[in-house]
C-alpha cells in the first residue's frame, strides 16, 4: 500500500513537471501558488473547522490539498536547477534546497505565534495562505527559467 502511494505521489510530481514545462515555470509558480494560498488554505480550514463532515468530502478535500501542496515541488526541483550555469549547478542546487527548508521547519513556532491572535484551529490555514502569497511574490519577481539555454 505504501509503495501504490508513493507511485500516486510521484505522478502529482511527474504532473506538475510537465505542466510548468509547458506554461512555463514562472506562470506555473504564480498560478499554483495562489491556488495554495486560497483553495488549500480554505481546504485546510474546512478540515479543521466543519463539524460533521462525513467521510467522501473529507477524503476527497485531504487528496486535494495534499496533491495540490506537495505536487509542486516536480516544478520546483527543475526551477531551482536551471538557475544555476552547469558549473555550479550541483552546489547551487544543494545550498539553495537547503537553504529554503530553514524557515519553514519552524512552522510550529508560526504556528504558536499565530495563536496568539487567532484560533488555534485557524492558524494552519493562515499560514498555508501566507506561504502561497509569500511563494506568489517570488515567482512574480523571479526569472523564467524554462528555455534558459546554459
């Protein structure tokens, strides 16, 4: 079962790869990123906030907000390697991918932080739109990188 979910995973990846191939990774970015910031926060928000949910919608809202948060990163690994020339594509990758789970590994503390002025029950879904419209600021500003000829 694990590996049939994991094959799953991989064609959200495999998905999301191609399509920033074809619109472009720029647009890709801005596009998903606002639909994180407002389809999956208000996902989240639904989970945790409707009483009564019966079993299909909570499903079919977990697999939405799961293949439309992690899907992504099949667009994001190839934008961050085409950033960098070929001579230092391996370390820019390296330090650029571990330099971007910093800040977010402390979402707990966000998390804290922002339950000091909301529901404990809201705050996931405020941060998951604050990190779409933060992630939709940089694709904004950020380069295209699809047919970038190295």
């Amino acid at each position: 079962m694990a590996i049939e979910s994991a094959r799953k995973d991989q064609r959200g990846y495999v998905g999301a790869g191609v399509l920033s191939q074809r619109i472009g990774r720029r647009c890709f970015f801005i596009v998903v990123s606002v639909l994180i910031a407002t389809a999956g926060a208000g996902a989240r928000y639904v989970l945790a906030n409707v009483e009564g949910l019966s079993l299909a919608p909570m499903v079919a809202l977990i697999c939405a907000l799961a293949i439309l948060v992690t899907s992504p990163w099949g667009g994001l690994l190839t934008y961050i390697n085409e950033r960098f020339v070929t001579d230092v594509r391996a370390t820019g990758f390296g330090v650029s991918f571990s330099l971007s789970v910093i800040i977010p590994s402390f979402y707990a503390f966000y998390l804290s932080g922002f339950g000091r002025f909301m529901p404990d029950r809201v705050a996931p879904a405020a941060l998951l739109c604050l990190g779409g419209a933060i992630a939709a600021v940089g694709a904004i500003i950020g380069p295209e990188t699809r047919d970038v000829d190295f």
